[in-house]
C-alpha cells in the first residue's frame, strides 16, 4: 500500500513547490492540476491519500470524483487513521480515503475547520496520521444530474434576476425533510412535508460557512447531519439575514426554522440559482441525502 500522498489543484506552480516540500517520510506519489482525472487514476493506481489545494471547489471536483468510482465499484483498503476523542466519532468507522485540505483562500470548510492559509506551512500535517473526524458527504440530485455537498447548499430569492421593471418572479418552494428541530436534538426524527410556499432563503450546510459568512454556527461536518435553515421572507429581509450571517448573527431569528437533517427535497415551480460548495448552479428539484463514503479529513 503506497504512503504517499497525491497533490491536486488548480495552481500548477504550486502544486510543484509543495511536491518538493513534503515533510520528511512522506512523498508526493501523484501531482495533477486536473482534478477529477487525477483522482480517478490515483484511485485506479491504488493511492487512498489526497491532498486538496484550494478551498470548497477543489474539495468538492476531488470528493465528486470519489463517489463517481466508489459508485462503479472502487473500494479499498482499510486505512489507520488516528480520530480524536469525541462522543460523536465512532473510532471504528472504516476509513478508505484520507483527504487533507489545504487552503489558499478563506472561508468555506476550511473556515469550519479553522485551516490557516499558507499551504507551505500547512503540508507539514501530512506526515502524522491524525484525522479530524468522519465527512458526512451530501448524494446531491439537482433535476437529473448527480453531484455531492460537501460544505454548503443556498438557494435564496436575492439571487433571483429581476427586470430592469417589475418584481422579481414569484417561486414557490415545496420542502420535503427527514430530521429534527435543531434546538431538540434529543427528539426522535420525523418525515415532514412542507406546503407550496414563496421562495426566502434555503441553506443545506455541512460546514459552517457559505464563503466567509457564517451561515451554519453550528455545522459539525461528522455529525450525521446537516444544518437546514428555512427562512421566510423577501428579498429585502434575505439580505438583512445575508449580512448579519457575516457575523453568525441571523439566528436564532423567529423567521428562520433550523433543522438537523439526513435528507431534504426542495421542489421549486420554476429554475432557481443556487450556490453548491462555492459554484453557481441553477434547477427546479434539488435532493440531499447524507453518506458516509469512508473518507475522513486530515488534520
């Protein structure tokens, strides 16, 4: 089994200067700027460590890649990963895939995680065999395309265009979710099924930030959920909501429903924008159910 680790990336002179800077023991086995087919022939070749340089993009092409080849059978080997103590990680979970994040820009998972920003500083973490924890991984269908979550869904009618004259468009959302009111986590979780209502503000949130706002204070990204806000208001109140979310300041607020989730369904009577782990998106029918594909996030 190689020890090595794959560097991926879109920043090609600094996937280099990081390959000539591994800590001692370790080494770059694999080093490519394109993200998907890198992983898919390190995966292919037998490697289970990967290096992610960049932020919620680049993490999400690399684990997308990964359960694209999990779902056409890859599987690995075990790997020993050392888990802190904590109630919520069960040491025994499999760990197939070890991903480290190494960020060069703020915000996003790597916010959560609370990440510094200089990867030359940063790669020294690959030589010990610490993990933070599980990655809860979001099977995401968007209309007919297959993708994961891996930070943040938003869905809000501020991103709606709106005519040079005239209102925006009127949405009507329909939510379907499994899961519990956040503030009774001891409650036992229930199916509910929303009603036709006018489009506010959706987030689904593994970690807690959408970019540098903290959209999800609460976000654990190996805790079995996700973070489901429900806001129900217009355009002006979303983007209140938006700029006190900077400061983690817009909950707990009367009109936003917080839930713990393992699947949501948001049905929309025409194609909305979103925002999927830092890229734009748009569709009609978005559908989130909670994985664990045996990767864990080293730290």
């Amino acid at each position: 089994m190689s020890t090595g680790w794959v560097l991926v990336g879109g920043d090609e002179p600094l996937l280099g200067s990081l390959a000539d800077a591994m800590p001692v023991g370790t080494d770059a086995a694999t080093v490519g700027s394109d993200i998907a087919s890198t992983v898919r022939a390190a995966l292919e070749a037998g490697e289970q460590r990967f290096a992610i340089i960049g932020g919620d993009r680049e993490l999400h092409a690399a684990v997308d890649a990964m359960r694209a080849c999990i779902d056409d059978g890859w599987s690995g080997a075990p790997l020993a990963v050392r888990f802190p103590d904590d109630p919520s990680i069960d040491p025994a979970d499999a760990v197939q895939l070890l991903v480290a994040l190494l960020p060069i820009e703020p915000g996003g998972l790597a916010a959560t995680l609370g990440l510094g920003l200089d990867p030359r500083a940063t790669v020294s973490m690959l030589a010990t065999d610490h993990a933070w924890g599980p990655l809860d991984v979001g099977l995401v269908t968007i209309d007919a395309r297959t993708s994961v979550l891996v930070s943040t869904l938003d869905l809000g009618i501020d991103r709606l265009e709106r005519p040079l004259l005239g209102k925006r468009p009127e949405v009507q959302v329909t939510i379907e979710l499994d899961g519990r009111r956040a503030k009774r986590r001891r409650d036992e979780a229930v199916t509910h099924r929303g009603v036709p209502e006018p489009l506010g503000w959706i987030t689904i949130a593994n970690g807690q930030y959408e970019g540098q706002a903290r959209i999800a204070p609460r976000a654990v990204p190996h805790d079995r959920a996700f973070d489901v806000s429900i806001g129900r208001g217009d355009a002006r109140a979303v983007t209140r909501w938006r700029r006190a979310a900077r400061r983690a300041a817009h909950v707990p607020d009367p009109s936003i429903e917080e839930w713990l989730c393992d699947r949501v369904t948001v049905r929309c009577s025409a194609p909305v924008p979103a925002r999927l782990d830092g890229s734009s998106i748009e569709g009609e029918r978005f559908e989130v159910r909670l994985a664990r594909l045996g990767i864990a996030l080293k730290i």
